[in-house]
C-alpha cells in the first residue's frame, strides 16, 4: 500500500497560479487544488516508500518560490 499525505500549502501574494503549475510538474505529487480558508493549495503526494513523502516536500515542495509555508499532513488509514 503506497504512503499518502497531504501538504496544506500557504502562497504569497499573487503566487498562486506559479505554485499550482510547479507542482503539478513534481514526480509523487497526484493532485494539486487551489481551496478556500486558511490554506491556498492542497498538494497530494502518493508514493511506495514513506520515506520519499519528506524528501519531496523538503527538496521539491520548499524549493519552490512563492510559499510562504506548508503543513503536511500524513494519512494513517
């Protein structure tokens, strides 16, 4: 069963729609959506190995310019 966790994302100002389009593009990222409320974006990331969840929202999610800052969210069911 794949490791899945979701990564409530925070943009700056006007970086909505260049965070959306970085995402989309990241390898283990299966669904970026922009949503109403505290957060901006909602990325997805499914992936075999657990361990890859970190490596992806460390290198490739706080790489990317325009966000601010990023709670993730591990699914445990």
């Amino acid at each position: 069963m794949d490791a899945k966790a979701y990564v409530l994302i925070e943009a700056e100002s006007g970086q909505m729609g260049n965070v959306i389009t970085i995402l989309r593009g990241v390898k283990g990222i299966t669904a970026v959506d922009a949503v109403t409320g505290p957060y901006d974006v909602i990325a997805t990331i499914q992936t075999p190995d657990p361990r890859d969840i970190g490596r992806i929202v460390m290198s490739d999610i706080h790489g990317v310019e325009g966000i601010k800052r990023t709670v993730t969210c591990l699914v445990i069911g």
